[in-house]
C-alpha cells in the first residue's frame, strides 16, 4: 500500500513538473506574442499621419512616466534578435509574480525607454514564456530594441555579470553606482541563475545607441536593420 501511494505522488509530481515547466510555458508564449503583436498595431494606428513642422525638437526618449504607468500594464515591445528572428515580448509594468507571468517585468522605480537613467527589466528564464531563457548568449554589441508608442529605444549590450539576489545596485540610475547622478541611458536585463534557480542574478548591461521618434518618415532603416541583424549561431 506504502508503495503505490508513493508511486502515486511520484506521478502527480511529475504531472505537476509537466505542467509547471511545458503547458503554461507555451500558454505564455503564445499569450505573450500576442500580446505584442497587438501593442505593435496599436502603435501603428497611433502614429502620427503628419510631420511636425521644420524646427521642431527632436525627441530623445519616450514621453512615458513611469509613475504614471499602472502596475500591470504593457507599454512597449522588446525585440532581441540574438533570442530569434521572431522573438518579440511585451514589457509589463512591476516585476512581481502576476506581471512576469505575462511578459518581462519594468521596476517601476526606473526611467521608462531611451531616458536618462536605467531603464531596468527583468524576467524568467524558464516557464511562463521564459523570455529570458538565452541572456547568458547576448554578445557584446548585439541589438535590444524597445518599441513604444512614440518611438524605438535602440540598445547596444555592452557586458554580462552574475550577482548575489541581494545586489540591487544593479537597479541604480547608473547600473552598480548607486548614489552617482546619470548623464547616459542604460538598460539592465535581469534573470535568475542558474536555470532552475534562484541561487544568483545574471545581469546584462545595455546601453542606448540612439532613440528613433515614430514621427520619422516610414520605418526608421536603422530600426529595421537593427531587427533585421544578422546573428552568429
């Protein structure tokens, strides 16, 4: 009797395993992708049908202010071509459960897109859609591009570190300077490490290379070329 009840449980943890690391995973992704092919033609029914007039101020970042911004809600797109030609997330403001589970997480203390400061994110690298499952393969140099309503930040990764859970310094307006005012934009990816667990934090640091405003005419070609970049296997 002693035996069947733990052959039992063994196949109910196993069920459970299955569910947890394969069926919400690829509920999530789907969802996920969904979710921002939906903000992108959002974006694009939003964009402006005429120029501003000459002499009018370039912007240099989003308007978005994230203490505006509910918890919970997606605002931008994130594009990672080193991930895979088609991956693209919705990035959900908070980075507690309920918002990681649908997308990647933007503390809501940080900048939004292309500001001054670090615009910090997080998400999973296994089960629900796993967006970060491959940031330990990003490469010096490889694209990030974040998609809003008024424009692309475009991103540039610059280096990786794994830390202790307890390192929010990772978080400050200048990564790993807290205290330190900001004059550049950087963005921070953060993930659990290794897969599997949450014994540390593995870090990749971009910084911003250029913010191209939807009210440019057609599609930026750099925006393009920078989803569109080739990628080593």
């Amino acid at each position: 009797m002693l035996g069947e009840i733990l052959m039992t449980l063994g196949v109910l943890v196993l069920l459970f395993l299955a569910w947890q690391l394969w069926w919400t995973d690829r509920e999530s992704s789907t969802a996920q992708d969904s979710e921002a092919k939906s903000l992108d033609e959002g974006f694009q029914r939003q964009a402006p049908s005429v120029r501003p007039p000459r002499g009018t101020p370039v912007p240099t970042a989003t308007k978005l202010v994230s203490a505006q911004t509910p918890v919970g809600t997606s605002f931008a797109v994130m594009y990672v071509p080193r991930f895979g030609s088609d991956f693209r997330r919705p990035v959900i403001q908070g980075t507690q459960a309920p918002e990681l589970a649908v997308g990647i997480g933007h503390e809501p203390t940080s900048v939004m897109p292309g500001q001054i400061g670090n615009f910090a994110t997080a998400g999973h690298r296994v089960t629900y859609g796993k967006p970060f499952n491959r940031i330990d393969t990003l490469r010096k140099g490889d694209f990030v591009v974040v998609e809003t309503s008024d424009g692309w930040s475009i991103y540039r990764h610059q280096r990786s570190r794994i830390v202790a859970p307890t390192e929010v310094s990772v978080l400050a307006p200048v990564p790993d300077r807290p205290g330190v005012t900001p004059t550049q934009a950087w963005m921070t990816m953060v993930a659990c490490h290794p897969k599997f667990s949450a014994a540390q934090r593995y870090i990749g640091y971009l910084k911003l290379e250029r913010f191209v405003p939807r009210t440019a005419p057609g599609t930026p070609p750099k925006v393009l070329r920078a989803l569109r970049a080739p990628v080593d296997a």
